[in-house]
C-alpha cells in the first residue's frame, strides 16, 4: 500500500474529470481506473457531445476525457463548442492512431491531447494530469502519423525559406526539434543533458516567441518550417 505524505502538493484540488463515452460500460471502466487515484476525481459522466458540452459549460471540469469510439468524426463538435466558449477546460482524446477524422476533425476544433485506446492507466492518468496542468499530449505513434500526414501539404524549405524561427536561440531550436519528434521534457532532458526545469522553461519561451498555443502547433511549425522533416 502507498503511504502519501502530507505536504503541498496533498493540499492541491484533484484534478475534476468529465468522461464521454456513447457505452456505459466504458464510462464504468474510465471511472473504475481514474477513480484510484487520489488526486483525479470523476465530477460526471456523458453519452453525447450534447450532453458533453451542456455538462462542461455547467460543471467547469478541468479536463474532458472524450472516449471517440462512436461515428466518424465525433467529439469534434463538442471540443469545437468548448473551445469557442472560451471555457477554462481542457480535452483529451481517446481514439484510433489512424488518422480519420476521430483525431484530424478535434486537432482542428482545439483539443490538447490524443492517446490510442489501447493506452495503459498508468499513461492515461499521466496524460490526464500533464493537460490540466496545461501541457499538450499526443502520443507518440499518433503524432509521427499526423506529422508524415501532414507532409505532403508543407512546402518545401528549400524554395521557400522561414524567417519565423530566427527569435529562438540555439537551445530553444534544439528544443524544439526534439518537441517535434514527440518527446516528453524528461526525454529532452535526457537527450540535452539539461534538467527537466529547464527543458519546460525552454518549452515555454518556444510557445511564447512562436506565438503557439502548445507543443502540438509548435511540432507542426517545426516541419512546416522545414527544420524538422518526417521520417520515409
């Protein structure tokens, strides 16, 4: 049994969880799985984007955990709807690592995070955490796939040339090379010899001189600019 010492961090709010899932019985898991560990709490449950929407207008959750296993193109009408409203919530999607429009159509309307279905609980709280804590998360199989996607739609850098990422430094286009190959700031870390700290401090000036509003743009400018290109 895990003993918790008391200390600031047992004084922070769980993180407030809606789950959106068209089965009852995948709600049931979600809930089962979120609901041991003490810093997440499920606040509601819905079946629809309506009810999804109508549930995160009225209860503010930190995240929405949207299970897209329902018709192409589902849950982006909700993640479109939350996101326009300016809500302070957060969604994190659930789907398939193909690239219909289960991803596509919420990467457009504004979601923060992907993962596969099959994710583990140990990877699904992580990422529940790491989007409320404002982070961006897609895992890694599904962003190599958006990026090689998204490929043959970026220009060549050769005959169009960008200036966008001259403000960075030596660093932080290291940094951002790396945050383009889907690594976590751990990973960075690893990779640059650097503490975590300051990878998110690098992170952080990335997003703020590009102008972007998460990792996800700022892998997506990173290929369109031509300083990273997708593997063959």
């Amino acid at each position: 049994m895990n003993a918790h010492r008391a200390g600031p961090d047992s004084q922070r709010r769980p993180v407030r969880i809606l789950v959106v899932a068209g089965q009852p019985l995948l709600r049931t898991g979600y809930r089962t799985v979120l609901g041991a560990e003490v810093d997440l709490t499920v606040v509601a449950e819905a079946g629809t984007d309506g009810e999804a929407v109508e549930l995160a207008r009225r209860l503010l959750p930190d995240v929405v955990l949207l299970d897209a296993r329902t018709p192409r193109g589902a849950g982006m009408a909700a993640t479109r709807a939350i996101v326009k409203a300016g809500l302070p919530v957060r969604v994190l999607i659930l789907a398939t690592a193909d690239l219909d429009e289960n991803v596509l159509g919420p990467l457009r309307a504004g979601a923060r995070g992907f993962l596969p279905r099959d994710v583990s609980s140990a990877e699904l709280t992580a990422a529940i955490r790491a989007v409320a804590a404002g982070d961006a998360v897609v895992a890694p199989q599904i962003l190599d796939r958006l990026l090689n996607h998204l490929a043959g739609l970026l220009p060549d850098p050769a005959a169009t040339p960008s200036q966008v990422l001259d403000q960075l430094t030596g660093r932080e286009r290291e940094v951002l090379i790396q945050v383009a190959r889907g690594r976590s700031n751990a990973e960075i870390a690893q990779a640059l010899s650097v503490s975590e700290t300051t990878v998110k401090t690098h992170v952080g000036h990335v997003l703020t001189k590009l102008r972007l509003r998460d990792r996800v743009q700022a892998a997506v400018l990173a290929y369109e600019s031509g300083l990273v290109r997708p593997r063959s």
